[in-house]
C-alpha cells in the first residue's frame, strides 16, 4: 500500500503500470478465497485519498480503481 500511495501522490500517468504491478502483488499476499475481499478492503484504502484529491492524481485514483473493478470481475 506504501507503493501505491506515493504514486497516487505523484498522480503521474507513467506510474499507471507500476500501480497495476502493486495491485497484483498485494493480492498475491492472499489466498485466492480471499482475494475480492482483499480488493474491497485496497479500494475502501483508496476511497479517502480520492476524496481528498484533484487534478492528475483524480484521474490516477480513478484508473486505479478501475484496475480493481476489472481485476475483481476477472475472480468472478
């Protein structure tokens, strides 16, 4: 989570991939039964810094959470 909070700070869309990579890793840390749970409980995380954000980190936050939305759709 630490990873992924200093590139939604950054807001930068060239940290999109890296974001991505840090979604799959911290979802790899949980057992697979466990996993949309794990993805509710990242974007619950992720809910307050969007709320406090603008700009380019909106957007970042925005793509992001639809990494989740895809990444949860795929468990399915």
């Amino acid at each position: 989570m630490q990873r992924l909070r200093a590139l939604i700070a950054s807001g930068d869309d060239g940290g999109i991939a890296l974001a991505e990579k840090a979604v799959n890793e911290y979802l790899a840390s949980f057992p697979i039964a466990q996993r949309a749970g794990a993805l509710h409980l990242l974007q619950d995380a992720i809910a307050p810094l969007w709320q406090a954000s603008s700009g380019g980190q909106t957007e970042f936050i925005n793509m992001v959470l639809e990494y989740t939305d895809s990444r949860m759709r795929a468990l399915e």
